[in-house]
C-alpha cells in the first residue's frame, strides 16, 4: 500500500456475562433503593461475571473477539497484534491479550494488556491507529474487557461503588485502508497520578494513600471518593471535547456520534448540555450494564453499528475518564 494509510474499523462486537446483578438485587444486599441509584446514577441492571466458575475477563475477551473477527469476516490468523485494555487481568500473568491470543489460535503475533483503567480503550484504538499507519500492522485486534464486580464490595460498607459496576467486553478489528481520510484524526491522553488517591484498589497497607486509613475489610475492593471523580469527570470532560474540536478545527456540530465511556448518566448529560448535543448523537446505554470500566466504549460502538447509525465519512469522538486519575479522546473518521 503505497502513500498515506487509513485505518478503517472492519468488525465490531461485545460480550456480556449473562447473570444479571438488578438494582433489586442490590437492594437485598444492602441498604440502597432503585429510586436512588436511577435518580443519581440512570442504571436499572448490570451483569456480572461468574469469576468462581472461570468467567474471568480474558473469556469474555475471547468471546468478543471471536464475534468481532466473524463480523469482520477474516480469521484470527490474519491478526497481527492483539492488544487488550483491561485493569483486571485473570492474574498478574500471562496478559489477558497472550490468553486471547492462544484461545483464538492467532500464531506468534504481538500481543499485550494496557492499564487506563476506564479510559484503556480509548488510549488502546489510539495507539493501534498509529501502529498501523506506521506501516509496520496490517491488522488489529483491540479489545476492552473488564470483570470489575470482582473487587466490590457488596454490603453497606462498598455501596459507594456497588451500584456502578458491571462487567463486559467489547471488540474491534482494525485494518489498513487506502483511503487515508479514515481512521484517528485528534486524539489527546492525559493522565493524573496526583488524583489516584480518589479511586483505588489497595492490595496490602502501603496501597493505600496518606489521607486513607488502612482497614483490612477494603483490600481488593474498589476504594472511591464519588463526589471527587463527579467534579473530575464533569470537568474533564467538557475540557477534553473543547481541545479535541480546537486540535481538529471543527465545531462540535461536525461531529455525528460522542461515543462516551458510561460512568453516571448526569455525567453525560453535563457535557451534553455544555455542548448542545442532541440526544441521537450521544447514545448512552448505561441503564442496561452500568459501567463496565474497559468495555463501555467499545460496547457503545457495537450497538451502534449494529443499529445501523454510524455511516462511513462520518465522525466520531471516543471520550472517557477514569482511574489513574485517566483521560481522553479520540476522533475518527469512519
Ligand atoms: N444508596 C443509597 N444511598 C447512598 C448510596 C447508595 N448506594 N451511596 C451513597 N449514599 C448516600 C451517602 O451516604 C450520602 O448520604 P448522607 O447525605 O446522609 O451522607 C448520600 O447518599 C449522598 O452521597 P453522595 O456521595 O454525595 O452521592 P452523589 O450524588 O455524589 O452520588 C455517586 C454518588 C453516584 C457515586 C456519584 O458521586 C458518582 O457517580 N461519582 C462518579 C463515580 C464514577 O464515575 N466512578 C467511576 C470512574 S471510572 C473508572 O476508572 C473505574
């Protein structure tokens, strides 16, 4: 392919663990109530992993591949690198992405996990975008997967938390193109360790930040001060969407889809307020799965290409935050 390379998204897909995890169920777990968490949050019900019966993120990883590679109609083997934005990893090692890899049958291909917690899609298509136009990939698989529900802590204690989490993977497969309009047109990655103290999951005493008091019951558990990664994301948010328009010389009118991470309805509808987007052009789904950290993205993706609604030529903006403190962008053109 001679000249400048596009990046064309050629199959899309999601997987979902099927048990399901209701705000009723919640609210036989602990003190909360459906009218709470609709009216702060917008989730009705989430899905959770079966992780004691080996449903960990690297199977629902697999799973969304193995559907994004049919929808794409090529074979695992055509792949040539394989990254996996996850902060769940079935274990320190092998990655969940060499896991994937070995289950698909994709033979001696590069293959890593990237840790952005919510925001690891968004870096993960962002850097795969540049590897293929560097000319050395032909062919991507990019995966967001996560089994967050793994380290909740479901009683009074974690409810903070509790009511936001679900668990799921979203694929895609990325392939040069020759027409160079497509794929990444702005991006930007930023990231703020100062603010990791406001969401974080200790693994022993020294894990947990100064201001933090140790407290055996919430090793392995999501640690998270709610209302400071609120104020984070609302402001993070509309700051990225600006600099990312400046960077790509367009108004936010230009822009046919905000494919948002799902963290809290209000959260959306702040950025879409600031902006005036209409309803159509930023889908929010988070009533059906809540926030499934790595997978919400490509999640989004997939159902809206599975309904028909994203149209070649047309731009998309990947937005999200998280852990880390994370966050970013990433525009393209389809
Ligand atoms: N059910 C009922 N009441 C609750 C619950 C619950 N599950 N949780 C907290 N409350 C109570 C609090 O104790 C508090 O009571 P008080 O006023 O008597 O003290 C009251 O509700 C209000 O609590 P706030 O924390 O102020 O509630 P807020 O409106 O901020 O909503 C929420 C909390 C939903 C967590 C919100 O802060 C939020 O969404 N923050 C963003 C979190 C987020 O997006 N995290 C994911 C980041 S992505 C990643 O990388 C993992």
């Amino acid at each position: 392919m001679g000249g400048q390379i596009g990046v064309e998204i050629i199959g899309t897909a999601m997987h979902l663990p099927e048990g399901k995890l209701t705000n009723q169920k919640l609210e036989e777990l602990m003190t909360t109530s459906d009218e709470w968490i609709v009216k702060r949050t917008g989730i009705n019900t989430r899905r959770q992993a079966d992780i004691a019966n080996g449903e960990t993120a690297s199977v629902l990883a697999t799973e969304a591949m193995r559907k994004a590679l049919v929808k794409a109609n090529i074979d695992a083997k055509e792949l040539d690198l394989l990254l996996v934005a996850t902060m769940t990893c079935d274990s320190p090692t092998p990655s969940v992405a060499c896991v994937v890899a070995r289950e698909l049958g994709c033979n001696d291909i590069g293959a890593m996990d990237i840790n952005a917690a919510c925001s690891g899609f968004l870096y993960t298509i962002s850097i795969a975008d540049a590897m293929i136009k560097s000319g050395s990939y032909k062919t991507i698989g990019v995966i967001g997967a996560d089994t967050i529900t793994r380290h909740i802590d479901y009683s009074d204690y974690g409810r903070g938390a509790a009511i936001l989490f679900g668990d799921g993977a979203g694929a895609v497969v990325l392939q040069a193109n020759e027409d160079p309009s497509k794929g990444m047109i702005a991006h930007k990655m930023h990231a703020d360790g100062n603010g990791a103290k406001h969401l974080f999951i200790p693994s022993c005493q020294l894990d947990f930040p100064p201001e933090a008091e140790f407290d055996e019951r919430k090793l392995d558990k999501v640690q998270m001060n709610g209302q400071a990664v609120f104020k984070f994301a609302v402001t993070k948010f509309q700051e990225v969407i600006a600099e990312t328009l400046e960077d790509a010389g367009i108004s936010a009118d230009e822009v046919d889809h905000f494919v948002c991470h799902q963290a809290n309805s209000r959260i959306l509808d702040s950025a879409r307020d600031r902006f005036g987007i209409p309803e159509e052009k930023l889908l929010v789904n988070i009533h059906k799965y809540g926030n499934t950290v790595a997978g919400s993205i490509p999640i989004v993706l997939d159902e809206l290409i599975e309904d028909g609604k994203i149209k070649p030529g047309q731009k998309v903006m990947f937005l999200a935050f998280g852990a880390g403190l994370t966050w970013g962008s990433s525009l393209w053109q389809f």
